[in-house]
C-alpha cells in the first residue's frame, strides 16, 4: 500500500471513528424512560407508603439493595410518609417472605394491614451488567418501580429507566483496555441513583409539606404505626 492509499485509508478510519463516537454520545445523553399515573391518583393518593423488598433480575448481585437504599431515601422529599425499614424487614419476617418473588402470595390489602400502609412501592432491577465489544463497551443498567393502592390494588404509579452508559469508541486494544477497567469498576449506586432520581420526578408529590431548609423533616418516617 502507497503512501497516499495508507493516508486515504487513515482518514477514512479516523472519520468513522469520529462519526461513531459523536452517535454514540448523542445515544448516552438522551433520556429513555416510560412512566405513567392512574387518572383517579388523586382519589387514592397515599399518605403513607412501605417500601416493600426489591428484586433482582440482572446477573448483578445485590444491586437490589442499592435500588432500594435510594428509592427508600429519596421517597421522602416526594412528601410521603415512609414505613421504617425495621418494620417491614419485621412483617416480612413473620409472614415468611425471604425472596421478594413471595410477595406475591399476598394480597396488596393483606400487606397493607400487616404493615399499616396506604400504598406499597415494589421494584426491580432489570439489567445490571458490562457489555464489551469489538469496538464498543459499555454499562447498562435498566430498573422499574411500581406504587400500589393497598386497598384496592390499582396500580397508581408505575415508572421505569434504562440507559447504557460510558460508550467509547475505541481505536486501539490499550485503550480499549483502560475503558474496560474504568466500566467495570463504576459505581453501581451512582447509576442506580440517577435512575431512581429521574424515576421519582414522575410520581406526583404526597400531602406531607417538605421544609427544604430542615433535613430532619425531609424524611418522615413511622416507626411505630397504629
């Protein structure tokens, strides 16, 4: 190959390159998400919502945990009242739930009296993984959240979130290498805090008033319900 053919050639490349790598930031930075609320919300909307144990689809272990952790904290600033972890770890306990796949033997009004909740808010992990290829690599992470009437079962909420992260184009096999080290050892509660974030701007706020300035009151939570 000539010298004018080797720089054609290197032109070209470093063209599709460009052109892959500005798609791909294009694809990253918009938002793909699915959301939706009951018409009758306002007829049903809870005061006070029990965070139920979340599932874990992906081959991630754990990552559940994360899911729940924020959804948990951040449910609060929404204006509800939360159901303290202590007392659902508790009634999941005595009704033998050790897998949140045994929730479903329950009925939504039975969970609602065990756990004195107006609402149940289930969840789920659905990808949580690293994708390495050729030219690409990349982290994906997808989850879905659902608000339950107790009384009735009607679903009154329901939200989800999936993105793929921190594509590259790489051009050589040492770069491609240093992007894989860096994806692997991202923060899996960074991603799913974003996602449980953008999730809950979806779910219309509660009745309780958040005083922003006072972080004490930004969580309410009922330790001992009646």
């Amino acid at each position: 190959m000539n010298n004018i053919s080797l720089r054609f050639f290197l032109v070209v490349l470093l063209g599709v390159g460009l052109l892959y790598g500005h798609s791909a930031i294009a694809q990253d930075k918009a938002a793909e998400e699915s959301w939706e609320v009951a018409a009758d919300f306002e007829k049903h909307r809870p005061m006070t919502i029990a965070v139920l144990p979340m599932d874990n689809l992906s081959l991630e272990d754990g990552v559940e945990e994360a899911l729940y952790q924020q959804v948990y904290q951040r449910l609060g600033t929404r204006g509800y009242s939360k159901v303290s972890v202590d007392h659902v770890s508790a009634v999941m306990k005595k009704l033998g739930v050790t897998v949140p796949g045994l929730l479903g033997g329950f009925s939504p009004m039975q969970l609602g009296r065990e756990l004195h909740a107006d609402a149940l808010l289930l969840g789920q992990i659905e990808q949580s993984a690293s994708v390495h290829q050729a030219v690409y690599d990349a982290v994906v992470v997808s989850c879905s959240l659902r608000l339950i009437d107790a009384m009735t079962g009607k679903v009154l909420w329901h939200a989800e979130q999936w993105r793929t992260a921190h594509r590259q184009w790489a051009l050589d096999p040492f770069n491609m290498l240093l992007n894989t080290m860096g994806h692997a050892n991202a923060s899996r509660e960074d991603r799913v805090a974003y996602l449980v974030q953008e999730m809950l701007k979806t779910l219309p706020k509660g009745a309780i008033q958040i005083d922003v300035g006072d972080l004490l009151k930004r969580a309410q939570v009922i330790k001992n319900p009646q």
